[in-house]
C-alpha cells in the first residue's frame, strides 16, 4: 500500500498532460485521480461502519512511515502541544483549506504537495517522538479524528477481556501504539485495530467484539464523550461544506466580483496577484491561475461557511439539550450537550460522501443510469443518514432520562440541524 500510495500521488507528476477525452481506464493520471477521490475517500469513510479504523491500523501509509521512523528515530517525549486535544482539528482544517486553494482535486501537482506533505510531516513527526508510539496517528493525522469520530459509529469494537474501572485514559506505557489504556478501554476513536493487543490465548488484553451499528454514540455516556470531537464535528462539517459551495455557488462569484472592485477603486492592484505555487493554484497550461483575490476569497467564503453551519448546529444542539433537561433529562446542560452533539455523526458521514466523493457515483451514468435516477439514489443515502442521525438522537435523549410521551420536544431542534446539514448539500445531491 505505502508503494501504491507513492505511485498514485508522484507518477503522475512525471507524465504527459490528460487529454481532454481521456478516461481513468485508459490514463494513468486520470487513474490516480479517480482511485484517490472517487474510491479512497468515500469509501475509507464507509469502512468505518463495517471495519472501524481498520484503514488506519493495517492500509494507511503515513501511519506505517510515521511507525517506521519512529524505530530509527530520537524517540523523544511527547510534547504538550501535540497532545493537545485541539492540534488534530486545526490540522484538519489547514490541510483541507490548503487542498482547496492548491486545487488538490484537479492537479497532481496540488496532490503530491498536499498529500506527499502530509506524508513527510508523519514521517518527521514519527522521527522526533515516541517511543514505540505512533503520535501521528492519535494527536496530529489530519483525518484521523474524522474516521476515529465516525468509528464510533462502527460495527466492530475492540474491548477489554478484564475491564478496569476508572475509564478511558491515555498512557505511553504499554503495548498500544495510539497510547490507549487497554483495560480501561471505552472509545473506539483512538484504536486503529493494529491487533497488538488482540491475543486469543491470553485472559488480558483485547478482543474484537460485533455490535450493532451505531451502538456506542446511543450509548455515549460509557464511552467517554469528548467536546473536542462535537466541536470537530461541527467545525469539520462546516469547512469541508464551504469547500464544495464556492465551486458551484453563483453567490461565491457575485462576492469575488464586488470584493475585487472594491480593491480595485483603491487602486490596490497587487490583489490581482498570483501568489505562490505552494499557495495556490497556478497552471496557465490548464488555464486555471488563481491570484490573491481568489485565495483570500475561498479562505473567507471556507471558514464564513464553516462558523454559520458550526453556529447552527451549536444553536440547535444547545436547545435541545435544554429541552431535555426540562422534561426529565439527567446531567447539566453542557453534559447534555456534548452527548446530544454526536447525533449528526451519520447526516455529517453521508454528507461528505456526497459532496467531495461524489466521483463514486460517476461510473453509474456510464452503465446507463440517468443523471436523475442517480441523483435519487444519492438522496436514498443521504435520507437513511438523516433517519439514522434522528434515531441516535432520540436513542440518547431516552438514556438522559427524557419519557417518550416527552421525547419529541428536545428533539425537534435536532431534526432542524440534520435537516440544515442537507439542505446544505442539496447541490451535491441534485445540483443547483
């Protein structure tokens, strides 16, 4: 897979331009375009409700050059600002603001930077800290927290032979290379399933246990709810949103068209400027030069996006968790809150399968289906995310303690957040 991974992103640097009529099945760039967006993405999402962090633990590449330079490396103590529960969800968001600005769905050039990068950073990473420890993996892997968030929402969970009381807990002693305490093990966020701990013939350690679907966010007062994964989820949600509507919204470039005139009538001329290559996107030779009214105008448009649906969802969770608290529900308000929080896991899942993997789907119109019927299945998905996001939210509002003559109320504002969620994406389903 590490070899694979470097053929995908690097080869095609080093071959001719795609012609325009040219198809994944007969060139190589278009191949690599297709396997790292069409396939990879989408479909590492959906392995997390089958397999869990599988990818992360067996496939990944970065996690394996981070695991094999940390072996030849200082080994150093790890810091305090990589544990930080906050450094994983500012990497997500610069790399994903980066990859829209470099244009890392369009160009190779933009893909080995982005993802060629992001290798080399798990590889320094692995080289200066831990011992035995992927600290890439847990504290800094850009979509890491993304699949260890929707794990929880997963199939399969790695559980305690002999549960210690206490809960979940973070150590640098012991077997598990993301610094799990393996007998207080609650939270499926941090395993990546390398089965280091997983040995049938001894009585400690782990063991794979099936659940059903969904289980441990219905249940997430056991297993460790975190604030830092409900404010990724919002704040995730939100960028990787502002990431697609910039590309299809008129209103994007109705605002780049003012904004521009304004620096204009100043005479501030420089903002039609390109930048640097590393910066933004500039390859005249496919007639796409962005200067720095369009860099500073996705970022804006990007992180604008991303703190109203993040504003919303905060707003709508909020209340419910109030409501809750009126007809019955236990805990304190912030408590409700973050438990509440983890209902959008499977609408925010879909949503970004629809919205940046939709190249998944493309094949379906070369085997006949029409644009419409495929739009539908699209919108069958997204419906069993929404229902899905409604079910856990009901599930966890009756485990608060709220009755089901009552439970309607608190869970009004929820279905009001996973309705905005996709109606967000509504161009992603069915277009503008």
């Amino acid at each position: 897979m590490f070899l694979f991974f470097l053929g995908i992103i690097f080869l095609p640097l080093f071959l001719p331009e795609a012609v325009e009529n040219s198809t994944p099945l007969n060139d190589f760039t278009r191949f690599a375009n297709y396997a790292m967006w069409g396939l990879w993405f989408p479909l590492v999402f959906l392995s997390v409700i089958l397999t869990g962090r599988s990818w992360c633990g067996i496939l990944c590449p970065m996690g394996a050059a981070s695991a094999w330079a940390n072996k030849k490396g200082l080994q150093r103590p790890i810091p305090a600002w990589v544990r930080w529960e906050g450094t994983p969800i500012i990497s997500f968001l610069l790399i994903t603001v980066l990859g829209q600005t470099v244009g890392v769905r369009d160009h190779p050039e933009a893909v080995a930077e982005v993802f060629g990068g992001t290798l080399l950073l798990a590889f320094v990473l692995g080289f200066f800290y831990g011992r035995n420890k992927r600290a890439w993996c847990r504290h800094m892997c850009p979509i890491g927290l993304l699949l260890g968030v929707f794990s929880r929402i997963g199939a399969v969970q790695f559980a305690p032979k002999r549960k210690k009381p206490g809960g979940d807990r973070f150590t640098e002693k012991g077997v598990c290379p993301t610094m799990i305490d393996i007998p207080r093990k609650e939270e499926s966020r941090h395993c990546i399933e390398c089965f280091r701990c997983v040995n049938p013939q001894s009585k400690g350690g782990l063991f794979l246990r099936l659940r059903h679907a969904g289980e441990e966010i219905e249940q997430i007062r056991k297993h460790h709810p975190n604030p830092y994964e409900v404010v990724f989820l919002f704040l995730g949600t939100g960028i990787a949103l502002g990431g697609f509507l910039w590309l299809v919204l008129p209103v994007y470039q109705q605002l780049r068209q003012s904004v521009g005139g304004w620096f204009i009538e100043r005479e501030w001329y420089w903002i039609g400027e390109s930048g640097p290559w590393w910066l933004m996107s500039v390859h005249p030779e496919r007639r796409e030069v962005f200067n720095w009214l369009d860099f500073g105008m996705i970022v804006t448009f990007m992180l604008g996006v991303m703190l109203i649906l993040a504003l919303l969802l905060t707003v709508t969770t909020g209340v419910s968790a109030w409501l809750a608290g009126r007809v019955g529900g236990d805990l304190s308000v912030s408590e409700r809150f973050v438990e509440l929080g983890y209902q959008y896991a499977p609408v925010a899942m879909v949503s970004l399968i629809l919205g940046l993997g939709g190249e998944l789907f493309a094949p379906l119109t070369q085997l006949g289906l029409s644009q419409e019927t495929v739009g539908y299945l699209k919108a069958g998905l997204f419906l069993v995310g929404l229902v899905w996001s409604l079910y856990l939210g009901a599930r966890i509002l009756i485990n608060q303690g709220v009755a089901l003559n009552s439970l309607w109320l608190p869970l009004l504002p929820g279905v009001l957040g996973s309705c905005a969620v996709g109606l967000a994406w509504w161009p992603a389903v069915f277009g503008l």
